[in-house]
C-alpha cells in the first residue's frame, strides 16, 4: 500500500485505533491550577499530510525502541506513537546538543515532529466505526519558582492540544496524573505513577485509548480451544479465534502472517509468525523500517486458514536507560542536559528523570481494546533509572504483532505474545 494524500488503504500492521482527538479543555482536578488560559490551540495552520519518509522514521524508532525493551521469553507491548508524543513535546523544551540528540533517536527535526503529530491525529480522527482516545497534559510544580516559557506552552497546545495544570506535587497531585491517565485510556491504565519523584518539577504525559470491533466478528462455532507451545516449550490449552476466510497474507522469508481488519477498514491487526527456530526477538531484530512498510503494504491476496489465541497483556517499563544507550544521554545528565526553552528554575536546570510507559491490550471474538500512557518526569537532577490456493497461518507458538492504521502503515503498538 503506498501512501497517499487521499487515503484509500486497506492494511496495516496491528492494533491502532480510531481516534477521537482530544482537544484542550477537560476539567481542572480538584488540586490544580489551569495554566492555559488565554492560550488556545491554533488549528488555522494545515501541519500538511504524513509523508513516506515521516512513515519510515517513525516505523523505524518504532522498531528500535521495542528492540530495546524486549527480553526473550517475556511477553512485551509498546506503543511508539505513546512514548514519541511525551518526548516530543518535551524536546519543544530543548536546545543545543540535547535537542540534536533527541532528534537523532526519535527520527525527526522537533518542528516536523510537531508537524507529524498532528497530521497523524487529524488522519485518525477520520475513522467512525473505531475509537481512538490520545490526549496530551503537562502538569508543573508550584512553589519551586519554575517558570514555564508561554511559547513552550504554546507550541504544545498548537501540536498536542496539551492541557497544562500547576500542582502542589503531593499525594493529591499523584491522585489527579493517575486519574487522569486512567480517565484518557478508558480505565484500562489505572495508574501511570507509583509515586511523585523527590526533585520532580514537571510531568508531560500522552495517554492513549483504542477500542475497535473485527470488520468481521467470530461466531460462537469459530472459537476452540486448541494448544499454544510457550518460549519455554510448555503447552498451554487456550481459545483459539479461527477463520478459513481471511485475505491478506503476509510472507518475508523469514516469517509469515496476516492481516485482519477492523470495522471501517481505516485500522488493522497484523500477526507475523516467524520460521521454526527464530524467535521473535530475532526476528524483529532483523527487521528494518523499510521493509516492514514494505512487507505491510503488499500482501498476497490470497485464501488465508487463520488461528488467533485469545489473550491479554498488561505491560510496564521504565525507558530512561534504554533512551540513553539509544543515543539522548544528555537529557538524563543533569549539568549536560539543556531544557532552557521549556523555562527558568532558580538554582539548578532541568533534566529527564524518568521515562515511564504502560500499555495494555485484549484480544478476543469480538475486537480489540488497548490503551497506553507515557509519562516524562523533569527533574532539577536528572537520575538514569534504570488466490485460491490457500495459506495457513496458525498462531500456536510465539508470535509479534501491531496495531496500525491502514493509510500510513505506522505502528500505533508492537507486541510480542511469548505465552498466554
């Protein structure tokens, strides 16, 4: 499938979601102060339309970044549109060599990652028969004599429709980020915070939320149990959604999969199941941007046998390591790190404590829901923690596979199911 400026797509690689796109503007929490007034998200500007090399870049740290989180065996889920909207928001923040740094790994120059986003949005929020949720904030401590730039404000309330609230930092502002994050992903995170750091002076959180039904639901007679051999070679007896009927395959050698649609045919899920002896892990490994894009662009029409397992994941992690060692140390160093666009502090200088991201997916007979959040901590000591001929593609061993909308081809999530 190629991009194109009238969309007219029909495949994709995994879960996405059809998004409502949340403009500013939900209620204050009870312990915080709006600081967006009289600063509105200017919509006049047309960000233009995602292009094929914005695809590739973001399908590229998309394939990066799970790389690096994923630990065999295990089962992983990010979503990479999650974690670059809160890192992209506080590079809006950044100078010097920090931005250039941040560049380099999210893939884009800070004003075409704006650009991107909100092309992205207005391109998902075309979908009726799907939902998507994404909803930006920026939450900034009182007291500190931080003193947040007005244009820093503005740029993420033009791109990210971010709401931005100043807060006490205690356990009641720990309360309103969590139920907001839980309230944005339709419960599904309930939480994104275990606790408020000790020299945390700012919090820039996505959270995201998907609910989307198969284009065609399974019967009663379509769900069996059968049996999934786990990385660690045990057998587990689960619900296997089959279908004899499904029409995109996928084939690269090395793995082979299919595509599945959702109501609507704007978003898809993709599964891809590598060859006896490779695991998902290395398979994935091996894989580029180009030609996963290439791969999900061009199935094979043909009759597929098909065979999903039933299955849930709840996944967390925090990124600031795995961020550095991709390339932005200087935002974790506090001394190194230049975050001067987002404001003043007397006393010290900001720098990114902590990246934290959680997703959640189910998979079952009738659809699909998946919800994520991602939070960037800003600290004034910036601490790294740590044809009819026919195909068959049946699920029953390890497995990757990713939420995409059907225009662009970008994974919305990536995930791999080692056991049930």
């Amino acid at each position: 499938m190629k991009i194109r400026k009238t969309a007219v797509a029909l495949i994709v690689l995994g879960l996405v979601l059809a998004m409502t796109v949340n403009l500013s503007g939900c209620s204050v929490p009870a312990s915080a102060k709006d600081l967006m007034e009289g600063i509105e998200g200017r919509v006049t500007d047309n960000p233009g339309d995602v292009t094929s090399a914005n695809a590739e870049s973001v399908t590229g740290f998309a394939l990066r970044l799970f790389t690096n989180c994923a630990e065999k065996g295990k089962n992983v889920l990010v979503s990479p549109v999650s974690v670059i909207a809160a890192l992209a928001m506080t590079a809006n923040g950044a100078k010097g060599e920090t931005l250039e740094q941040m560049e380099s790994v999210l893939g884009m120059k800070s004003g075409e990652l704006n650009a991107f986003y909100m092309a992205y949005s207005i391109l998902l929020a075309k979908a009726e028969d799907s939902k998507l949720n994404l909803a930006n904030s920026i939450w900034i401590k009182e007291g500190d004599g931080l003193e947040v730039s007005r244009d820093f404000l503005q740029t993420n309330a033009d791109y990210y429709r971010a709401d931005a609230y100043k807060a006490p930092f205690d356990r009641s502002t720990l309360a309103d980020i969590n139920n907001w994050v839980k309230d944005k992903t339709d419960g599904m995170i309930p939480e994104i915070l275990d606790r408020i750091g000790e020299n945390a002076e700012m919090y820039l959180v996505n959270a995201l939320a998907f609910d989307a039904k198969w284009a065609t639901p399974y019967t009663k007679q379509q769900v069996e149990q059968g049996t999934f051999t786990n990385a660690g070679g045990k057998e587990q007896k689960v619900d296997f959604l089959q279908s004899a009927a499904e029409k995109m395959y996928l084939s690269d050698g090395k793995a082979t999969g299919f595509i599945k649609l959702y109501s609507g045919g704007r978003y898809a899920f993709a599964a891809l199941l590598p060859n006896e002896g490779l695991s998902p892990e290395d398979y994935l490994a091996g894989l580029d941007a180009k030609a996963l894009l290439e791969l999900l662009a061009n199935p094979e029409q043909v009759k597929v046998e098909t065979a999903i397992p039933k299955f849930k994941t709840e996944y967390s992690n925090e990124l600031s390591g795995i961020l550095s060692a991709m390339g932005m140390p200087d935002a974790f160093e506090n001394g190194k790190a230049d975050f001067s666009g987002i404001g003043t502090i007397p006393g010290g200088d900001l720098a990114i404590g902590r990246v934290i991201h959680k997703t959640y997916v189910a998979v079952d007979e009738n659809g699909t829901k998946a919800g994520a959040a991602t939070a960037v901590e800003m600290n004034t000591k910036g601490i790294i923690e740590l044809p009819e001929n026919s195909k068959k593609v049946i699920l029953d061993r390890p497995f990757v596979y990713m939420l995409i909308d059907t225009e662009t081809n970008i994974p919305f999530f990536i995930g791999i199911v080692n056991e049930i």
